[in-house]
C-alpha cells in the first residue's frame, strides 16, 4: 500500500506542479505581459496592440470553456470577416479540448494531492510523504530542465515534436498572415514554454527543499 501511495502522491505532485505553469499562461496577465514586452514583434498585416488583446482574451476564454463554439465562430475582424478560418477554428477545437482535459486532470490531482497529505498525517505516514515530494522535486527538474534545453537547442523541432503528439498531421501549420500565427508569433510560445518551465522548477524548488528540511527536523526530533 506504501509503494502505491508513494506512486500516485508523484505522479499527483508533478501534474499540479507543472499543469499550474501551463494554467498561467492562459490568464489575461500572461497575456499582458507578453504583449507589453518590449522586442515582441508587432503585427505587421495590422492588428493594433488592442485588438490583439482583445482577441487573445477571447481565445483564451474559449481554451478553458468560457464561451461556446458558436459564441467563438462569431468573432469578426474590424473589415466583419471572421477573425478565424476554418482550418484554425478546427485546431482550436482540438487544443480547447486538450485544455479541458488538462484542466480536469489539474483539479482531480489537487484533490488527490490534499487527500494524500491529510491521509499521510492520519495514519503517521509523514516520512513517505516528504520522501515523497522531495523525489517528485527531483523529477519535476529533471524534466523541466530537458524541455529548457531543447527550447534553447531548437525551439522549432521541440515545438514540432509536441504538436506530432497532441495533434493529427499538419493541421497545427497555418500561414503567416492567419490570425493565430498574427496573435500567437514563435516568440509567444518560446515564452510560454519557458514561462511553464520558470514556474514549474520554482514550486518544484520549494517542495524539493521543503520536504528536504521536514525529514531532517523529523530525524532529529527521534
């Protein structure tokens, strides 16, 4: 029973933990943030800094199941053409779907991550429990650092290579002038891989040595 629980406790840090970085990037903030950068490159088919939010908000409101299909569809641009065309609306259903996939497997780990500490503290299983999260810590920067090394190697083939596995064929390829590739330039993503990444192997950080300093005052107290 110890060795499953050590097993599912992992599995649950390491979700929470670096599905929080990816949470994070779908907020107005990192939006903001990103757009307020300086050298992020503007639009040059004519997108004001404005309209850019605006639409990206709205994107992000659709990834994490705030507006429907329908409300998504009828977004125009300033002209009254849609804002996306089929091809790109269709690759937003898909990562939309992903999202709230990944979302929900966020929530169900956070449940299960606090019932594995609250059930540690129940039946004395402390040990375990910081043994536990220092060796997720160890994985998490494993992990985030392999995923760092490949955005500064080649950022494009490690993009390439998450979007083969997430997604069928070419469907995540889309010319220069198509509103994603308008509102969401490689440098939007090479941030979000590093943002994730930033902030996964902080909170990793802090559990690792957290648990580190718990074993060792419980060591000394016995």
């Amino acid at each position: 029973m110890k060795t499953m629980y050590k097993l599912v406790m992992i599995i649950a840090f390491c979700l929470v933990i670096i599905i929080a970085g990816i949470r994070f990037c779908l907020t107005p903030l990192f939006i903001d943030f990103e757009y307020s950068s300086p050298g992020f490159p503007t639009d040059k088919y004519g997108f004001s800094r404005d309209i850019r939010t605006e639409f990206a908000y709205q994107s992000v409101d659709y990834l994490i199941g705030k507006i429907t299909d329908t409300e998504f569809q009828a977004i125009t641009l300033p002209n009254g053409e849609p804002l996306f065309n089929q091809r790109e609306f269709s690759h937003m259903q898909d990562v939309r779907d992903l999202t709230v996939i990944m979302l929900r497997v966020w929530y169900a780990s956070l449940g299960v991550m606090l019932v594995g500490i609250l059930l540690a503290f129940k039946l004395d299983w402390q040990k375990i429990l910081f043994q536990t999260g220092k060796l997720a810590g160890m994985i998490i920067f494993v992990f985030i650092i392999t995923v760092l090394i490949g955005v500064v190697l080649n950022f494009d083939q490690l993009f390439t290579a998450f979007h083969t596995v997430f997604f069928e064929g070419d469907t995540w390829l889309f010319y220069p002038d198509d509103s994603l590739i308008r509102l969401f330039p490689t440098p939007f993503w090479v941030n979000v891989f590093v943002t994730v990444g930033v902030i996964s192997f902080t909170l990793a950080f802090i559990l690792y040595f957290s648990c580190r300093w718990l074993l060792k005052r419980n060591k000394k107290e016995v």
